[in-house]
C-alpha cells in the first residue's frame, strides 16, 4: 500500500486560517487604535502619525517579503512563477499579521527603515523558510522582537524629529536600573510617578506602543477566547504564576503588597499572554502542555527579568520554549483516568520546581 507523504500539519480543523487570522487581526486592530489614541494624548500628534506610519510599513514590508520569497522559490525551482497562492494569503491575512503585531511591540520612535528590516527578517527566518504559517516551530513575532534588540538595540530608537517629543525611561528601564528591588514605600512611590496603576492599566505611560496598553490587551484576550480562536489556559496560567512566584518573592524581600502588580503592569507580560502565549502553532497541543508550557514560560520570563537588564525578557522566554513544545506534547500526550492523577502531580512539581529556581537563584545572585 502507498501511503501518500505530506508536510506537517496533519490533523486539520473545520476553522480556515482566513477565520482564526481575521479575528486575531481584528483584536490587534482593536488594541492598536487604543495604543494610538493613548500615545497621540501622551506625545502629541507627531508620534500618533509615525505609529501609523510603523504599523503600515510593518504590513507592507511583510507583504513584501512574501512576494519576493515566493518568486525566488520559483526561480530557485525553475518553475512559472504563480501568483495564486500569494495572493490567497494576502486575502487570509497571512502576509500583514505578524507585522501587525510586531509593529504593536516596538517603541513608538522607531526608524521606519528599521521597522521594515525587522518585518522582513521576522517573515522569512521566522515563518517562510519553515513552509510558511502553520508550519513554522518558531514565533515570528518574538523572532522580529529579538532581531531588532540584538541588531539594532538603542539606534532604533533615535528618530531625529521624534526625540524631544518622547522623553524619560519607561516604567521597565527604571526597574531595570535597581534589579527589581524595593520596600513597600518604593513600590509606593514608583506607582505614584507613573500617575498610579490605574494609568498603567490603560497604556498612558512611556513604553511599546501597545505593551502598555494592557486593559485592550486583556479585552483583546477575552475577545479571541470567545472566538475560539485562542485557549486560555496558556495566558492565565503564564499571568497567574509569575503573579504567585513574584507574590512570594516580593514578601522574601519585604517589597509589600504592590510588587507582583506592578510586575504584571511593567514590560510586554501581557502583550505576550495576549498575542504570543496564545499561537495555535508555536505552543503545545494538549491541555496539559500547555499548561506546563505556562508555568516554564513564567520561570523563563523572571529569571530573565530579574537576572539581566535585557528589556525583551517575554520574546527571548517564547523562543526558548518554542524549542521544546514537541517534547511536551510528547511527554503530556495521552490523559487516562489511569495516569491523570500522576500529570497533575507533575504539573505540581513542575509549578514548586520552577518557583525554587526563580526565586532561589535570584536571591544567589542579588
């Protein structure tokens, strides 16, 4: 008998790419306005224009990259180039979602140049190479983020025209300053010189232009999740044990009440729950996987966050856990009424083990 060889994924649902991408781009949208309005009440209209401006050439240079990689396959082959299927994925929405979001992740400032280099770079080594979406084992989002924090770093953000209008470190960079350490009067006194939680809830602090937006992410979540085209257990677990680990260790260093709060109202934690920690394609397939990948999630996460001043702790956290999503599944495939009493024994370890390793190897080191 002959068995017919095809490329992964195997297993296909009744949704289309068209319908998971329209709603997931609808929720970027949706928090992209939202950031827009915050930055041109903040900064004034010259930086609402040029995040218009980034999110365009985000989308236009993936866009790009897409034709170009498809005409160069073709060439490499030596076949007629055919435009069909391009422009079925520019229909689904395949070619502008990751520059979307990406754009969303970036500082407001940016050079549109670096914008576009970044958007190419995250399409083609995060995405196409690997046979394009669905197909790819890596997050081309966090592939993007961490492409323009190793290639470009602080020159990304000298827009000439744009620097005496966005002044002072953000919430993240301050943190970073004093390795996350604090009394309960310093907690106290960071949320009062960033106008309180409540305006880090809404994104009217200096930041990524949707990073601090973290009400419409959460609305954006809860959004996807309806639709069914995100699960959440991967988000809530990932926010729930950095919410505990942090919990602990805030009360070991006597930082008070306000510590895990204002980690979960610092950085891209949310943005990542949101729109990476929820990829159909670059996280776990089983419950238990997914819960699992949560919990690695966070300790990676912290561990970077607490343990470097590197400001894309979230980024580099997916990509090293997006090397092991198929050991997990391997590893959680398969709950029986038998041995699901023995997994949620392991998520349990897995969840003590990773709080003694975040928290005891941060005291060592602090």
């Amino acid at each position: 008998m002959n068995f017919p060889l095809k490329s992964a994924p195997h297993v296909r649902g009744k949704r289309t790419n068209a319908d998971i991408l329209s709603v997931v781009i609808k929720a970027a949208l949706f928090v992209a306005v939202w950031a827009i309005y915050n930055r041109f009440a903040i900064f004034g209209i010259e930086v609402g224009v040029h995040i218009v401006l980034m999110i365009i050439t985000a989308c236009t240079a993936g866009t790009f990259a897409h034709y170009i990689f498809d005409v160069a396959i073709a060439a490499i082959e030596k076949r007629k180039f055919d435009k069909t299927p391009f422009v079925k994925r520019f229909k689904n929405g395949e070619t502008i979602i990751t520059g979307l979001i990406l754009a969303l992740a970036m500082q407001p400032t940016v050079h549109l140049y670096v914008v576009a280099i970044v958007a190419i770079f995250a399409e083609i080594f995060g995405k196409l190479i690997y046979g394009g979406y669905g197909q790819n084992i890596f997050n081309p989002v966090a592939v993007g983020l961490i492409f323009n924090a190793l290639a470009f770093g602080g020159t990304a953000l000298a827009m000439p025209y744009l620097a005496d209008v966005v002044t002072g470190p953000t919430p993240l960079v301050g943190l970073n300053a004093v390795n996350w350490t604090m009394n309960p009067m310093e907690a106290s006194n960071f949320l009062s010189s960033v106008g309180g939680a409540g305006r880090m809830l809404l994104g009217l602090v200096p930041g990524a232009i949707a990073e601090t937006s973290r009400l419409a992410l959460i609305l954006a979540l809860i959004y996807m999740c309806y639709k069914r085209v995100a699960d959440w257990v991967t988000p809530v677990v990932y926010i729930g044990t950095i919410f505990i680990i942090t919990t602990i260790y805030g009360f070991i260093i006597g930082a008070g009440f306000w510590y895990p709060l204002i980690h979960l109202l610092t950085g891209g934690i949310i943005f990542g729950a949101t729109f990476l920690a929820t990829d159909p394609v670059t996280i776990p397939i089983t419950r238990q996987g997914k819960v699992m990948f949560g919990i690695l999630l966070a300790m990676f996460t912290l561990l970077i966050r607490f343990n470097s001043s590197h400001g894309e702790a979230v980024a580099f956290s997916i990509l090293l856990m997006n090397i092991v999503v198929g050991i997990i599944d391997v590893k959680s495939y398969g709950i029986t009424s038998d041995n699901i009493k023995k997994k949620k024994i392991s998520l349990g370890i897995t969840f003590v083990a990773a709080s003694i390793i975040v928290i005891g190897f941060t005291l060592i080191m602090s």
